[in-house]
C-alpha cells in the first residue's frame, strides 16, 4: 500500500508540470517563469534523486528522474531564449 501511495503522488506531482513544458515549447516564451524558482526547484529535486538513489526507493527515484527532465527543458528555454520587453 505504501509503494502505491508513492506511485501515485509521483505520477500526479510529476504529471503536472507537462502542461507547463508543453506551453514553453510551443511558445518559446518563458517571459513570466522564475528562473531563480526554477533553479531552486531543479536543485531540491535533484536532491530528491539522490535520496531515492540512497534510498532505493523507486518511486522517489522515477519521479525525480522526469521532473528534473521536464524542469530541465523549462530551463534551458528560460536560459537561452531571449525575452521581448
């Protein structure tokens, strides 16, 4: 029963942030996104990664492993688009 909770806390927090990777990509508009937030984001979830790793809890692991995909993708759009004032 725990795995299951897991399991679908990971699906629901990492799910939601695809709506927000697939704005960014077809929009190449990052303008209203925090970078600082999301670096900040990207550095606890990695953190996440690592302790799941310890761990070796798979879904802390697998969660972690597509949010730092998606928060990466939000982030290089962030960090390399440049944005019209």
């Amino acid at each position: 029963m725990e795995n299951l909770i897991g399991y679908i806390a990971a699906f629901l927090t990492t799910v939601s942030f695809l709506p927000q990777v697939l704005r960014v990509v077809m929009t190449k508009q990052t303008r209203d996104i925090s970078r600082n937030m999301y670096i900040m984001f990207f550095l606890g979830v990695l953190l996440w990664f690592v302790y799941g790793i310890l761990r070796s809890d798979f879904p802390i692991i697998l969660a972690n492993a597509v949010t730092i995909f998606f928060v990466s993708i939000i982030l290089y759009y962030k960090l390399t688009t440049e944005e019209k004032t």
